[in-house]
C-alpha cells in the first residue's frame, strides 16, 4: 500500500537524472516537470502494460526502470495492467491488427508480472501499486463510450503513423482500433495522475490522455517518452525480431543471450535497463570504445545479478568463460544460410544435424539444442545467426 508518509526528495542532481537519463520526450516539457519534481509535491504517475504474454524481457524494462527512479524520488507509482485494453488489440507499430484477447486471458497473463519485476521495484519505504483497468473500462455503457469519442475527431485518429500506413498499402483499419487510444486515455481520467510514462510508440495514446485530463479534470498531466531498445539499424531488442531476452530466463543462459547482443546497443542497455551509477556509466562509455566484449560481458553480468544474485552471476561469467574462451566450442564448422522464416526445426532438418523435424523438436524439448551456448526452448523461433549446437559434437555456424 503507498505510504502517504513518504519524504519526497528534491535533491537537484536526482530530478536531473530523472529528466535526462535515457529519455526521448517529455510534454508540455521539460520545465514543466523539473518545477513539479522540485516542488515537493507528491505526484501520482503510472506505467501502462497490456498483459498479451506471460513473458518479461528485457526490452519492457526500459520503461519500468524509469519508474523506479520517481519510486525513489518518493513519488506515487502505479503499474497498470491493461486486462481490458488487451481485449481490443493495440495497433501500436502494427502493420495489421493485433489479435485480441479475453478478459479471462489478460487477468491470467497479468498475474505472475509483480513477482518477476520484484527485482526493479522492491523498495519497501515506498512500495508500487498495481492496478487494472477492466476495472473502471469494462463498466462502461454504449453512452460512455459515445461522450468519450466525442472528444476526439476521425482526422486525429488517421494522423497516427500506422493508420496512415496502413491506408497507403491498402490494409483494413477496424474500426475498434480507434478506441484503443481513448481507452488508455481515459485510464489517467480514472486514475486521476499527474504523468504517465512510456515508449515513444505510445506518444500518441499518451497524449489522448492528456487531452482528456484537460477536459474532464481541468488538469496537466505530463508525459514522459523514452525510446524503445534496438540497435543502430533500427532493429527492436524484443519478441517480435526474434531477440528477446527474458528477464527469469536461467542464469547461464541470460548470460550467454546478453553476449549475443550487437555492440551497438550495449550502451542503451547500460543506460536503461540497469541501476549502474552515471558516473560509472561515464567510465563504460569510454571502455566500449577500447574493448566492447569486456563491457558486454559486464552487462551480462549485471543484468544476471540484477534478477539473481552476484553469486548466480558470476556462476554465468565462468560457465560463459568456460565454454568460449576456452574452446569448447571449435574453431572450425560448417556455415549455413538462414533463408527468412526459417525456426530452428527447419534448420537442425536442413543441416542434417537431426533426422527430422520431430527429431528436432524432440532434441529441443531434451534440452540438446544451444545457439551460442544458450539452451533453444521454443522450436518454432525464427533461427537468428550465431553458433548452433546439438549435443556435444554437432556444430554449424548460422549466417
């Protein structure tokens, strides 16, 4: 429960982390919320998260590790489960409409996400508060919904960049999409906050809700953006590419998936997704430049840390150490050519490396199958490039 107690803190050098440390936007801007921060007053922000999946990784801690930095400040943090909002599907950097889920669906995959983002959020002076917006969304009647919209014309609706999108291939846009944007506004109505926090994918339905603020309460609500994890291309860190590193995936094989990551986005990771200090940050920077692989190998360890413990972590660093650096793996193996759309099954089929494909989805179920020393678990992932192994002798190197 939040303590109304809390001391909020006003140290200049903490908001000033809070307004820069890896953050993309803030509305109206940046004064703006540097005057609310040291004004002592307690503000109340949340963190909206649809429950399509069971899984964290780490992509969607981004957001999360920004809260904890106003959760330190002494602040109000409220994480929402969207149970009702993942019932009509965010077409957010959807090129097609998303598949929508039951209510029964979004309350089961939301529990379970307090128990594996603990690790971010356990501060019990000022502990966080999670809410879920069936609660207050799927009460409305057709009338509700109506005033709501009218709030909102089709054109604001069409500016949003996947609509427009869209319209120019010639995709269907349903037309319960629309609601999407002026149900999560209506989240901070209902919730009365003073900022939310999210993506830069959300800027659009973040905005709804301040506009809704505005008229509804006669109120400002701040927004604050931070830019979503991908490399220097542009390619997203998450499930959708491919890449997604679990939060409570094992140790070892935490570990070994940080190690796969591009250099490039080693940086980003450090800034957002860990508590490591700026000052260290600073020194980190320096150090990529010189040697990129020691401080990968840092943030591996970190990020196993972070969700274990230092003795887990450095239980990975030496079976990491152990398997590469002294040549378990060989120097020389074959190389194969990922065609799109390939899974792992269809390349341990191609390589001959199983018999076939129920070969392959069984050697996978027995935990036989690694790709950079790390255990495959789902057998229809789309294959990724890197050193795939079966057993203790069969290796082909992906390209």
């Amino acid at each position: 429960m939040f303590n109304k107690k809390q001391k909020i803190i006003t140290d200049p050098d903490r908001i000033h982390e809070v307004l820069t440390r890896g953050v993309d936007s803030i509305y109206p801007d940046q004064d703006w919320l540097k005057k609310q921060l040291m004004s002592g007053k307690r503000l109340r922000l949340y963190l909206g998260w649809d429950p399509t999946t069971t899984d964290v990784h780490i992509g969607h801690t981004v957001q999360l590790w920004k809260m904890r930095e106003f959760q330190r400040l002494g602040h109000e943090v409220i994480l929402l489960m969207g149970t009702f909002t993942a019932t009509l599907g965010d077409p957010t950097g959807k090129t097609d409409a998303r598949k929508s889920l039951t209510l029964q669906e979004t309350k089961r995959n939301a529990k379970g996400f307090a128990e594996k983002t603990k690790a971010i959020f356990d501060y019990p002076q000022n502990p966080v508060t999670i809410k879920y917006n069936h609660e207050w969304l799927a009460k409305m009647n057709l009338s509700d919904v109506i005033r709501l919209s009218s709030n909102f014309t089709v054109q604001q609706m069409l500016e949003r960049d996947m609509f427009e999108t869209r319209m120019k291939e010639g995709l269907p846009i349903g037309l319960h999409e629309f609601l999407y944007p002026l149900m999560q506004g209506y989240d901070s109505v209902a919730m009365d906050v003073d900022l939310e926090v999210g993506g830069t994918d959300q800027t659009f339905n973040m905005l709804a809700g301040r506009t809704l603020q505005k008229r509804i309460h006669a109120k400002e609500k701040g927004v604050l953006t931070r830019p979503l994890l991908a490399d220097a291309s542009g390619r997203k860190i998450g499930k959708s590419e491919g890449n997604a590193m679990n939060i409570d995936l094992a140790p070892e094989d935490l570990f070994g998936k940080v190690m796969t990551l591009p250099d490039d986005v080693i940086w980003n990771v450090f800034e957002m997704c860990t508590d490591v200090s700026l000052e260290r940050l600073a020194e980190i920077k320096q150090e990529l430049m010189s040697d990129p692989r020691a401080a990968k190998a840092q943030l591996a360890w970190e990020l196993v840390r972070i969700y274990n413990d230092s003795e887990a972590a450095d239980r990975a660093r030496a079976h990491f150490t152990s398997v590469f650096t002294h040549k378990v793996i060989p120097d020389e193996m074959p190389a194969f050519t990922l065609c799109d759309g390939m899974t792992y099954v269809d390349v341990l089929e191609a390589t001959k490396i199983c018999l076939s494909k129920t070969d392959a989805r069984r050697q996978i179920t027995q935990r036989a199958v690694k790709l950079d020393g790390q255990l495959i678990h789902d057998a229809d992932a789309m294959a990724r490039v890197g050193v795939l192994q079966k057993g203790k002798r069969h290796f082909v190197r992906l390209v």
